[in-house]
C-alpha cells in the first residue's frame, strides 16, 4: 500500500449539527457512523470517516415547518423578493462556496472513491452550474420585465415559484447533480429542504455556513438520516409541493404513494437507465472501443448515464470483443489521489457481492468473461468483466448494474437492438457508431423516439449543461438543463388587465413607485 499524501488524508468529522429555520441546529441524539471502503491502514479495513445525526419523525417535521412558514403561501420574504435579490444571495453562497473546494473534493474522494481530477471536475463544474444559472435567470427576467398586448388585454408574465421543495440526491454525485435540483429550486423562490445522498453526505458539511450565511431563515434546511425515517413523514405531512429526486424508482414511487395529494405534487425524477451502444459493421473500432470504454467505466460505471450493454455487430464481433476486453484489462486500479487511475474503489461495501451474482448468473447461462482480470476480488473492489454471450434470460440483460460488469451481445438484423430498447422499461440516451449516412440516417429517424438523447460515436453523458436532460419512461419525470431547471421548479403566472385608461393609470403607477417586485421593468445587468 502506498502511503496517503498528507494533504489527503482525514480527520473523522462528526457532523453534530443541522440547517433548520437558518439555526445550526446542535444534535446531541442518536448518529449514524460513516465509513470509507478505502483502508488508510497496511492489513484492509474499512476507514471510519466521522458520523452524522439519525434524524426521525420530529425533526422531519422541524424541517416541514421551517419551510412551510418561510414559503408563508407564497406571502414569505423568499417567494415575493426582487429577482435581483435573490441573485445576490445566490452570488453570496457559491463566492463562500468556493473556499470550501479542497475540502469539499478531499471527501469526495474518500466517501466515494472518486478520483481526484474527477472530484475536481464535479466541484468546478457545480460552481460553473450555479454562475450559468444566475446568467440564464437575468436573461429570463429581462425577457420578462416588459407588458404585452393582446385582444385589447395588457398583460406582464413571468415565473413564480410552486412552494415546499424536498431534495434528495444521489451518491454518485452527491454535488453536482444534487445542486442541479437544488439551485434552481432555491432561486425560483421556493422554499426547499435537502437530505442528502447515504454516501457523499459529509461532502456537504463545508457547506453548511455558507447554506446559513447565505439566505433568508426557513429557506433552505438540512437534515440528515434515512429517507424512511426523515422523507417519508415530510412527505406525508401533505405539505410538499415539488420532490425532486436523483436515485431509483422504488424510492421515488414509495415516497409519490405517502403524499396525501398526488395532484398537488409536481415531480422531479431522474431515475434508472440501461444505456445501449450499438456499433454497426462500418464503425471505426479505434474510436467505437475508446469512448465504450469511458462509457462504461468511467467512475465504475456508477453513472445513470454510463453505458450498460453493448450491441456489436457479429461482422465485427470477434474483433471488437478481442480488443476491448484487452483495453480493459489495461486499466488501473488505485486509491483515487493516485495518478492514472481510471478504477477506484467501489463505496458501497456489498457492492463486489452483487456483482459477482450477475455474473456468476449470466456464466451458468452460457456467458464467459472475455479479459482475464474480469470478476477478480479485493476487499473493495471488482475488476471489470466482460461478459458474452449475453442473452435475455440472465439478469445482467435486465438489470441496471451500477458497477463495473460490462455485457455484450452481437446482432445480425438492426432490428434486434431496436426492439430491444422498445421493449426496455428505459428511455434515456443511447450511443449510436458508425460512418455510413444510409444506415445511420434512418436509425437516427427511429432512435430519436426511444431515447431523448442519441449520442453519435460518443459515449452516453449529461452534459453539456445546457442540454436537456431528461428520459422515456421509467428513466426520468421532467427535464434538467440550466434552461429547463428554472421552468421545472417554476410555474408561469401573471398579471393581466383590460386596456383603458383606468387599468393603464394604475399599471403606470406601479411601474414608476416601483412598489411592486412583479409589476416592473427594471432591467437585471
């Protein structure tokens, strides 16, 4: 084992306060350790990273109430202020945000197993996210600061807030893609309350004084502990207008089913995808094997986005197969502050377990693992394997691994695949290789309707931010993009009036007092 350098190695954190009512609150009940699958020691053992507070019942509700009185039915100091300020709030946390950066990644590394450039990315690529969504929201209320006439009625439209946002992220990027539901929802003028992720929740301690610092009280509260524990009384308080929810579809259904008023709640879901490549006979390999490669074991694959089966084309089967499973093989393995490292290890500690299930299940059905490391086990981790034949009985064909097993089928006839996905409970993004326009134009034609996103000779990814993010069926609810998120967590509404010179009197008083945030048209630089 190499030795930790000292500018990454931790103290235990005991995260023994909590954001309720714009109080840092002291816990002093039960906690919930936390530990790292990454041993700081020679022999392995798991490494023992701090604590947070197991929340219950009360202080789910502490945290309802909070944000139901900052929202005050749309009355609060949070829903009717000045766009412009709250873009100064905004400002104010990601410019506090920003000096917790070494910290915030050092845990990310540690809590889960992502490398260092990666940690680095996901955090500058959040504060990128936060400045991107204070631009879109000026232009937004330019666009809006003005009356139009229709049918002999003024009216001025704009985008107000739904009410009592509950926030739950996910593990695999308990920063980046918590952020993206969590800014917007903030800055639209809801009120908001975020739990985070069961990994990657120590990440989000730098924070916390900058959460207080930031914004008004109640509009913004942080509780820990397990989401039966904590969301499900939110939720069935009645009192939520929006869940915003990164994670999977039994947990996004269970908590849908406690909210006393389903057609009261909006819902925010990014949720489970088994992203297909399909290379065509014509692909260029060298190109097709890189970005399958990064598609599906960039961060273990532990990405919605990742790749999670290949389709090849049996012309060129033997040679993509062969070539592939060596690349794999090729990869390293290391701690995640370790130079070159592509493999990390995995943060869920009965993660290898279930891995080795899906495969030792697709070998007892006619499948082999392809590379010679594949499926080999340390205490933390399992080498990628690549498995073929796959075939529609095994559960690797059905199931979303989240991990590094990567299986492969071969097709003869187009159609396979594309019944396949058809049939799929899935619909986020599919990676499509190949150079001939004949071929690709048509499936491009049909794949648009299976998917929301056709990558072509990419790997499957989320950004660039500014693109809709979104899926087919059980894949996701609602759309995200720095564009979309505003609209999501938003609703349109306005002020309209009759056109004489009574209603146009008035209208011209409120715009000169400037006494009304709604009713103006100043201009946000």
């Amino acid at each position: 084992m190499n030795p930790i350098p000292s500018e990454f190695q931790v103290t235990p954190l005991e995260q023994d306060t909590y954001l309720v009512d714009g109080v840092l609150k002291q816990w002093t009940g039960a906690t919930t350790p936390v530990y790292s699958t990454i041993s700081s020691t020679q022999n392995y053992e798991p490494t023992y990273l701090g604590s947070i507070p197991a929340m219950g019942e009360r202080e789910a509700h502490e945290a309802t109430s909070a944000a139901v009185t900052a929202y005050d039915q749309g009355q609060g100091l949070w829903p009717t202020m000045k766009v412009a300020d709250r873009i100064q709030c905004m400002v104010k946390f990601v410019t506090q945000m920003q000096s917790t950066r070494a910290e915030v990644v050092k845990w990310l590394m540690w809590e889960i197993g992502k490398s260092l450039p990666d940690s680095e990315k996901e955090f500058d690529r959040t504060v990128a996210y936060i400045h991107d969504t204070i631009e879109n929201y000026k232009q937004m209320d330019r666009d809006a600061a003005r009356f139009t006439k229709t049918d002999g009625v003024n009216a001025m439209v704009r985008r107000g807030p739904l009410g009592v946002v509950l926030c739950l992220g996910p593990y695999n990027y308990p920063l980046n893609e918590t952020f993206q539901m969590l800014i917007p929802a903030i800055i639209m003028g809801n009120t908001v309350i975020f739990k985070p992720a069961k990994h990657g929740v120590l990440c989000i301690s730098p924070m916390l004084t900058a959460f207080q610092n930031s914004f008004p009280k109640g509009v913004v509260n942080i509780v820990y502990g397990r989401g039966r524990d904590v969301a499900s009384p939110i939720m069935k308080s009645g009192k939520v207008t929006v869940l915003a929810l990164i994670g999977n579809s039994k947990s996004a259904i269970a908590l849908q089913d406690q909210h006393p008023n389903k057609n009261r709640l909006r819902l925010i879901l990014g949720l489970e995808a088994k992203n297909p490549a399909i290379i065509l006979p014509d692909a260029d390999l060298d190109l097709a094997i890189q970005e399958c490669i990064s598609g599906t074991l960039s961060f273990n694959g532990q990405r919605c986005t990742a790749l999670k089966i290949l389709y090849v084309h049996e012309s060129v089967r033997e040679e993509f197969n062969r070539r592939f499973a060596a690349k794999v093989d090729s990869l390293a393995f290391g701690n995640p502050w370790e130079k070159g490292v592509m493999l990390t290890p995995l943060p869920e500690k009965d993660k290898p377990d279930y891995l080795e299930e899906l495969i030792d299940d697709a070998k007892s059905k006619g499948a082999q693992i392809l590379n010679a490391k594949g499926g080999e086990r340390t205490e933390n981790y399992i080498f990628p394997a690549v498995v073929y034949p796959v075939t529609k009985d095994m559960r690797l064909y059905h199931e979303e691994q989240f991990g590094p097993v990567i299986p492969i089928l071969s097709f003869t006839d187009i159609v396979e695949p594309l019944d396949d996905m058809a049939a799929s409970n899935y619909g986020q993004q599919v990676s499509l290789f190949g150079s001939d326009i004949k071929a690709i134009a048509p499936l491009i034609d049909t794949l648009v309707n299976l998917v929301c996103r056709v990558n072509l000779n990419s790997l499957c990814q989320r950004g660039p931010d500014i693109y809709p993010f979104t899926g087919r069926k059980d894949s996701a609810v609602g759309t995200l993009s720095i564009h979309d998120a505003l609209r999501s967590f938003s609703i349109r509404t306005f002020v309209a009036s009759k056109d004489n010179a009574y209603n146009n009197a008035i209208l011209q008083e409120l715009l000169d007092s400037k006494s009304s945030n709604f009713i103006n048209t100043d201009y946000i630089l």
